[in-house]
C-alpha cells in the first residue's frame, strides 16, 4: 500500500519542463555515442560536433542568418496570405450553407491535389520567382485553415446562435460576439496546422526551385556531401518550426485565458 | 421603455414535419395574460410548453394564429420579451457582467447606463461580487441567476422562463423560487413560466395552466387566490396542488394507447427545435 503510494507519487512532481528535452538528450547522446564508435560512416553520419561547428561557421559568415531569414520571410508572407483566405473562406461557408453548395466541390477538387503536384504548373504561371514559393505555402496553409475553420463553425452551438436571436444581434455582431469566440479552439487547430503545412511546402519549393533559403541548403549540403551543412539546416528548420508553433500555442491561449481563471 | 406585459395569445396552432408528415404540436391555444400576472404553465412532457414560449419570445415564427404583446404582432424576436432556458446558456469566455451586458448590445444605452443597468442587475439577482467570475466557476443555481439577470437587464415588459430550475437540486430551486418572486414583485413585470413540477406551478403563479398533449392544447386553468408571501406548507396550496395533479394526470391518461405514440414524435420534433427556430445568419 505505502509502496505503491510512494511509486505513484514519484511519477508525479517531475514539470514538463524537465520531460520534454529528455528525448532530444538521448537522441543526443546516441548520436555522439555513434559518430565516436563510427557505427555509420561520417560521410552519412557526421558528429554532433561537427554539425555544431558547422552551425557555427553558418552562423559567423552570415549563411544561417541570410537563408533562414529568407525562408522565413516566404512562409510568413505564404502563411499569412493563405490563413487569411482561408479564414475567410471557412467562415464565409460555415455561415452560408449556399455558399458551401457553390464553393465546397471545387475547394476539395482543389484540396486534393497535394501542393507539391501544383509546383510544375504553378511554375509555368509565375516562373521560379518568389511568386512561386509565396503561392505554393499559402496553398499548402490555405487547405487546412479552410476546413478547420468550416468545422469549428458548424459545430458552435446552435443554443448559442439562439441567444443571439433573441438579443437581435446582426450578423456581424452573432459573428463577432458568438460565433468566432465559439470556434477559437478548431480555428486554432487549422492554423496550426496550416503552419506546419508552410513549412513542409516551403522546404519542398525550395528544394526544387531556389537559390536560397533553409530548403536550398539542404539540397545544397547533399550534393556537396557536407553532410554536416545538411543536418546544421535540418536543426535550423526544426527548431524555427517549434518555435511559430508554441507562438500560435501563446495567442491561443491568451485568446482562450477565460480557461484558466 | 418597458410595455404593459399585456399577452394576448390567439388560436395559436403550430405543426411540425416529421419525415415528412406533419405532426401537431399547438392546437388553437387561446390565453390572455394580464399586465404583470405571474403566470405558469404545466404539463407533460412533448405538450407543447416549450414550443409556446418560444413562439412568445419569436424565436419561431412559423406557425398560424397571433401573438400580440402590448397590441403589437410578436414577428420576431425583442427586447421586450426576455427569455430564461433551462440551462443558463452563458457564454464561457465571458464574465458574469460580460455576459449580462451582451443582452444589452442592442438597446441603445451609453456606456455609463449599461454599466449601471448590469450592475443593478446582477444585485437584483444576488450575485454582486461574482461579476468577474466566469460561468464554469458558478455552481448551477448561481449560473441560472446570472442567465434571470440577463433576461432581465432590457427591462421587458415580459420575463418567460422555460422550466428555469429544473436542473437544480430542490434547495436551490426552492431558493430560487423565492428570489423570482421577489424579483418579480420587485420589478412588477408579466411573468410567464414554463414546468413540469405542478408544486412549483402552484406556488409562483397567480393562474396555473394545465397543457395536455397531443396535440399540445390548453386542458384546465387553476386560479390561485393565496396572497403573498406565500407558505409552502399551507394547506389551501397543497388541496390545489392536488387538483392540479389530477388535471395533470387526466391529461395524459384520457386518451391512450394514442397519447403515448404522440409525444414520442413530439419529443424527438422538440430536439430539432434550436435547428428550425433561428435563421441562418
């Protein structure tokens, strides 16, 4: 009895702030483990320190700075256009079920072709230019944004809607006032997810159509077999990608604090 | 800016389309409600109550006959008819005060008179202090005060409450019980309020109607004499308790085994409601 008490208390007091680095730490420390007993070649596998002195030079010379500002940039603009239209679009058919009768077969038509299967004829529209890169991540965010934001719509509750009635709201005041409140959560869900969708699209454009950027250097890194320039871009992408991520986390939550109180 | 609370309702018949055949929930109910009568209304489930109220506060629209408050057509919803559901109904991402003022969007009051009007209001219902407090902190009862509040906070010349305390414990409900009379007293408004407890019909209304179902239509009317305050232990309340009861259960017992294969559908009509009575915005 004492026992188990004892062994069910000790899982508990350990914050998630001590969890969550426990697996990159192993991963970690298997990967130095591995590069020094060279279980893979270093040309497949290069050590953590290398990778990090790469980072490094990456960093010094201006490369890291340069390309992940680049990349960023793409997304943000890509991101902030296709979430947009997609907001809009999502709320324009969650309201008007008319409008979802027009539009609906042609989005999933659309929705249905994987971004990456846009790139050759989105690159016979616009070239290889920014234009392509920008169009193909708000595609990839615009899909999700879309049907998350429809879903969370319907799903507000239609007891809801009726207090708006009966306190005569507009359209816009129900929209403002019930509605988008209502939805926050599924909203919320389809940002994150059409974030995560830019970044897969940004580093697939890049790979095929760029000079530069996060996803040019790791096309670059592989060709020249600098493995380490590779992974020093992969880190690079993850890390930028965690971090938008736990930014879309913090609004959600401001915008949800009534949970908290 | 608050009316008489004269209702008058007029052979209000009301139908809906169960797979595709019509199914009468209102029969040519006829009612007259007087200028700041306590009035309940109590039957079975599937009479058409609920249905009643709604079409009182315009919340549906589609049916035939007239509702008339104060000489005027009910076409839609209005401030001057406040309604209480069954569930508070409050929205969670806003406060107590938040959600009392949302029901003051629309009234055309300054900043100062809304927030003076919110907070009498929430005094009136008892619950200044909570104000700030969001609707998953208050237990059910303090939950349903702050939804009478919002019902309240226009001044309508009519107050329906759609079987306000039937999720309450009956400590709650009987507290709350009084508070709606006092509040009534207070504000001397028309109240409407819909039950199935005949105790509580009998103890807050000056007139109980007793519905009968199937379709839903006006089966008796008990007028209730005792002066207030009111004693739940009187004796000339609970001899007309009785007789309520027996109105109640001859309504449901009259006419069988028709009654039960009625207020099935009705019931399963009733659970659409929220769909047919709002327009799509």
């Amino acid at each position: 009895m004492r026992v188990a008490k004892i062994s069910a208390r000790a899982w508990l007091p350990i914050p998630p702030a001590i969890i969550a680095p426990l697996f990159p730490i192993v991963l970690l420390a298997l990967w130095s483990v591995s590069a020094r007993f060279g279980w893979l070649p270093p040309q497949i596998l290069p050590s953590p320190g290398e990778v990090w002195a790469a980072l490094l030079d990456m960093a010094h010379s201006g490369d890291l700075a340069g390309n992940a500002g680049i990349s960023l940039l793409r997304v943000v603009e890509g991101f902030a256009a296709g979430s947009v239209l997609g907001l809009l679009l999502g709320v324009a058919m969650g309201l008007s079920p008319k409008t979802e009768d027009y539009v609906k077969p042609l989005f999933t038509a659309f929705a249905q072709v994987p971004t990456l299967g846009w790139i050759p004829f989105l690159m016979l529209l616009v070239g290889i230019g920014e234009p392509l890169k920008v169009l193909v991540i708000a595609k990839a965010a615009f899909v999700p944004v879309t049907l998350n934001t429809l879903a969370g719509i319907r799903a507000v509750p239609p007891m809801y809607r009726e207090v708006g009635a009966l306190f005569r709201f507009s359209r816009w005041q129900l929209l403002r006032k019930v509605v988008l409140p209502a939805a926050v959560p599924p909203i919320f869900t389809g940002l994150r997810y059409g974030l995560t969708h830019a970044w897969n699209a940004l580093v697939a454009v890049e790979l095929l159509a760029s000079a530069e950027g996060l996803g040019y250097l790791l096309v670059w890194g592989r060709q020249m077999f600098w493995l380490d320039t590779m992974m020093a871009a992969m880190l690079i992408i993850g890390i930028v990608g965690f971090t938008l991520d736990r930014i879309m986390a913090a609004v959600e939550a401001r915008l949800q604090r009534w949970r908290l109180a | 800016m608050a009316g008489q609370g004269h209702l008058q309702i007029d052979s209000v018949s009301k139908a809906f389309r169960v797979n595709g055949a019509p199914l009468n929930v209102l029969d040519s109910v006829d009612l007259s409600v007087a200028p700041g009568e306590f009035l309940t209304i109590v039957g079975a489930s599937g009479c058409g109550k609920s249905t009643l109220l709604r079409l009182i506060a315009g919340l549906d629209t589609e049916f035939a006959g007239n509702v008339v408050l104060d000489g005027k057509r009910v076409i839609e919803p209005s401030l001057d008819r406040g309604l209480v559901f069954q569930e508070p109904r409050l929205f969670p991402w806003l406060t107590v005060a938040q959600n009392v003022a949302l029901g003051l969007l629309n009234a055309g009051l300054s900043k100062a008179q809304k927030s003076r009007s919110v907070a009498e209001h929430i005094a009136l219902v008892g619950l200044t202090g909570f104000q700030d407090a969001y609707p998953h902190l208050l237990s059910g009862g303090m939950a349903q005060r702050a939804a009478i509040a919002r019902g309240l906070v226009n001044r309508p010349g009519v107050l329906l409450l759609d079987e306000p305390f039937g999720s309450l414990d009956a400590l709650t409900r009987a507290r709350l019980q009084d508070e709606l009379q006092r509040i009534w007293a207070a504000e001397g408004i028309t109240m409407l309020l819909v039950t199935h407890d005949v105790e509580e019909a009998v103890y807050l209304g000056d007139r109980v109607v007793v519905m009968a179902p199937g379709p839903g239509r006006i089966a008796a009317t008990f007028d209730v004499p005792q002066p207030r305050p009111r004693d739940r232990a009187n004796p000339a309340l609970a001899r007309l308790q009785d007789r309520v009861m027996a109105a109640l259960v001859s309504t449901t017992s009259e006419q069988s085994p028709a009654p039960h294969a009625a207020s099935r559908p009705a019931l399963a009509a009733r659970a659409f409601l929220p769909e047919q009575g709002f327009r799509p915005i």
